[in-house]
C-alpha cells in the first residue's frame, strides 16, 4: 500500500513599513523613481558610514506585534546576517536574531476544516535587500538596483502548521488585512512590498517528524502561492514515492512553466554567522513608546466587522465585501451613517440599505492601490441616493439610473433628479386616478382578476407604471390598486 503524505507548511512573509525613509538612513522609499536615484554611503554601504535606526520603523513593528497578538521583547537588538550576494552591498544584512521585538502571536485563518488559529513564531526588523534585473535591456547582463536596499521590513514567521496551499492562501490574506488595516502596511503585492517565503515538506501521515523542507522564495501573487505549494507538495511526494530524498534547497516559482525550480542550497543559521551589529545600541521600547503603539492601533477588521452586523445590521457576508479594504470601510460606513441622519431610519436599516446598493452599483468602479482606493461618487452622494429611496421620493430603479448620471457628471443626485423630472410621485390622489384610468380600460383583465387570475394584478401595476413612465410610488400603487379592484 501506498504511503499517504500529509503537507507541512510555514510561510515567512516580509511585509514593508510604511516610513518614509530607510531603515538605517535618510534616503526615500517611494516607489518607482529610476535606478540608483534613491541611494547614499550608507545604504550602498560604503566605508565608513554608519547607520541610524528609524524610530518609525520601530513604531510600526511595535503597532503590528500588537495587531497580531505577540509579546513585545522592550529590550530587543540587530544583528547581522552574513551572505554574498550582489543585492547586498555590504556582504551582510542587518536583521534581528536572538532578541527580536516581537514573539509569539496567532493569526486567525479559513482552515480546511473551518475556521481555526495558526501560531506566530516571532516578528523582526530587517532591512531589505537590492533588486536584481535579470536581462536589463536585452543585454543577457543582470544589474542591480539599490533603490530598495536598506528599506525597513518586517519579517513575520510563521509556524509549520498549515497543511494546504488553501490554508496558506488564507494565512497571507488574513495577515496582508491586518496589516494594511494596522496602517502598518500597503499590501501591494504588485510592487513587492508584501511577499512571502514558503517552508514546504511532507511526512506520513500520522507522523510527528518533520520532513525536510524546501523553501519557495520571494512570491508576491496569492494565485502564484497557491499554484507554487500544490506543485511543490506533488513534487515531493514524487521523489519519495520514487525512493528518492528531498533536498533542503531554495526554489522559486516559474509561472510560465507551471513549476518550481531550484535556486541553491538552503542556507542554515549556523551559515549566516550572526552576531550583534557593532555599530547599533539595543532597541529599548519605553512606556512611552509602547503607549504610542497600543492607543495608535485602529480598529482591526474582525472587530470591524462584528460591529457592522451589530449597529448597522449587516451579515457576516455584507460585512466582509465591505470591510476588505481599509478605504472601502470607511466609505461604506460613512455612507450609512449619513444615509441614517438624512433618512430618519435606524443605523441598522440605513446600514443594509446602503450595503445593498454598494454592492450591486457601486463596488464594479472602485479600484484601489495599495492603501489607496478611488470611487465613483462620494460617499455622502450614496448617502443621499439612498436617504431618497427610504422616504420615497425616488424608486430603487431609478435611484440606479441617478447613480450612473452622477457618475459621469459629477451632479449631486437631487440635481440630476430635479434636471430630469425623476422624482417619484407620492400622491395618493394622482396615482389614484391613473390607477382607476388602467382599470377601466381593461375590463376583460379585470374580470379574469376577479374569477381567480391572481397573477394579473402584476399587469396592472405594469399598465400603471407604463402610464406614470416608472415615476409612480410601487408601494402606494399595489396599496391604491388592491384596494380600486376590490371596489369594481
């Protein structure tokens, strides 16, 4: 019989801080200026020069060791990592070792099974790396570009207890919200400002020994992640089912070929030789500083969440399309609490109210980038559009239609509803008389209606909105109708 293999898997995800300058020195962060412009003696480290720690990166390591649950080490320290590669001017990387400024910590993840909690092994601070440019301009020649090098990063390491590529995918999109919700980071993946390693190894199931492990390096597309692991865990159930042996290597992801491919031997700790950096004092976290940290935390997306359903009486559902971006969030409950104070309806029926319209109008137009997100029209106009429905004054159907119009001209909606005559009619009286106009013109309906034929009081709410071209209250026309049909 077959041996069964189970996956172990623990993901290392570098997540950029959100500081405006390098971890060690002055030098911009922003994203995308041309190579080598963003660059001084200390980040290309050039001799002689010396690095100063960013308070702010430190803030924000702080603030997202709060967000995920860990323990705060006050007394925390660099060292550096030694490795030869030409992304790494100095021939080391200052990262943190034995004393990192966060440990522990859990992240709540979709399991295969549910929903369950996956342990944090620790939080550090490390600068990144150069960018090499495989190719550069047709040459066959790699270059590299420094602009990225000796930006602040945090390396949050996960421990081996996934056992999908769907649980991992729920792990990065999990932390990559908290995150970006923390204020902590962008989650851009396209620009590489969060990505991920991957530990893959199977055993038997029923095992408690860990195999060896590969690790997927530097992924950046939660598709690529997924598509990476699954191969990877076919890969090695191959090379064992064969007799073969897994090599601890460093792999990456090949899209165009659909496969993984070796890199070079995995490095182990030991082969970094760590040691305290010289050049840096220990990190010391004050009362201060933490203070700083803990009331500076927004509002976490779970905690978001439950409160939407509670005060503006959204679903689970409802709850999560909204809240998956930061912006998106504060959009939506902007609108709904405005909606709520223009309308006079409750918080929990302007909250649906406009949930509902958000959704299915609004939500196909916004696009965001990283924290960044852009929408059709202003919250307040949504506001505004739906407080109308809730006191009749126009119809669902044309609310959509107002909704386009401000769209394209940037109107507020009681302009264009004012400019086009769209305003729903309530008057009882007026309808009233349409409705016995429809009724008795239709004779033949009407006595069907009244044998039985239950489904043509459909037709003659259509004949009435036919005749009030849609402007019509819908309710106050089947309440008006009903009552004229039982009456002829």
């Amino acid at each position: 019989m077959a041996v069964q293999y189970e996956p172990v898997i623990g993901l290392e995800v570098h997540a950029q801080l959100l500081t405006k300058s390098k971890l060690f020195c002055g030098c911009s962060t922003a994203f995308g200026a041309p190579p080598n412009t963003q660059v001084c003696p200390v980040c290309l480290g050039l001799p002689g020069s010396l690095p100063v720690p960013n308070r702010e990166a430190i803030h924000l390591a702080v603030r997202a060791g709060l967000a995920l649950g860990c323990s705060l080490d006050r007394h925390s320290r660099f060292a550096r990592k030694n490795y030869f590669y030409p992304d790494l001017p100095k021939g080391y990387q200052i990262s943190q070792f034995d004393l990192p400024v966060n440990v522990g910590g859990s992240l709540l993840i979709e399991g295969d099974d549910g929903e369950r909690e996956v342990q944090l092994t620790r939080i550090h601070v490390e600068e990144d790396a150069a960018k090499n440019i495989h190719g550069a301009g047709g040459s066959g020649e790699t270059l590299v570009d420094y602009n990225r090098g000796g930006v602040a990063l945090i390396e949050i390491v996960g421990a081996p207890e996934l056992r999908s590529a769907a649980e991992a995918e729920s792990y990065l999109r999990r932390l990559r919200e908290i995150l970006m919700f923390a204020r902590v980071n962008d989650g851009n993946l396209e620009e590489g400002s969060f990505r991920c390693d991957a530990n893959v190894s199977i055993r038997p199931v029923g095992s408690t020994k860990l195999g060896t492990r590969t690790e997927l390096k530097n992924i950046n597309s939660f598709r690529f992640v997924r598509k990476a692991i699954e191969y990877e865990i076919k890969r090695q159930e191959i090379v064992l089912s064969q007799g073969g042996s897994i090599v601890q290597e460093t792999r990456t992801w090949s899209d165009a070929q659909g496969k993984t491919l070796s890199m070079r031997t995995k490095e182990e700790a030991h082969d970094y030789r760590y040691f305290p950096d010289p050049d840096l004092p220990p990190i010391v976290i004050d009362d201060a500083a933490y203070a700083r940290a803990r009331d500076g935390l927004p509002e976490l997306p779970a905690a978001l969440r439950a409160r939407f359903e509670r005060e503006l009486g959204l679903t689970a559902y409802d709850a999560t399309v909204l809240s998956a971006h930061p912006e998106l969030a504060r959009y939506f409950e902007s609108a709904a609490l405005s909606c709520a104070q223009k309308s006079g309806e409750s918080r929990s029926a302007a909250g649906k109210r406009v949930a509902n319209f958000v959704q299915a109008e609004v939500l196909r137009y916004v696009a965001t980038e990283g924290l960044a997100a852009s929408f059709p029209i202003a919250a307040e106009q949504v506001a505004a559009l739906c407080a109308l429905v809730a006191k009749g004054s126009i119809s669902g159907k044309m609310a959509k239609e107002v909704f386009e119009v401000t769209r394209e001209t940037g109107q507020d909606p009681e302009a264009v509803i004012a400019e086009r005559g769209l305003a729903q009619v309530s008057d009882s009286g007026a309808i009233e008389q349409v409705v016995r106009e429809v009724v008795a013109a239709n004779g033949k309906q009407v006595a069907q209606f009244k044998a039985g034929n239950e489904k043509l009081f459909g037709f003659f709410v259509g004949q009435v909105m036919r005749a009030t071209k849609g402007s019509a209250n819908p309710g106050l026309v089947n309440e008006v109708l009903k009552r004229v049909l039982e009456e002829t």
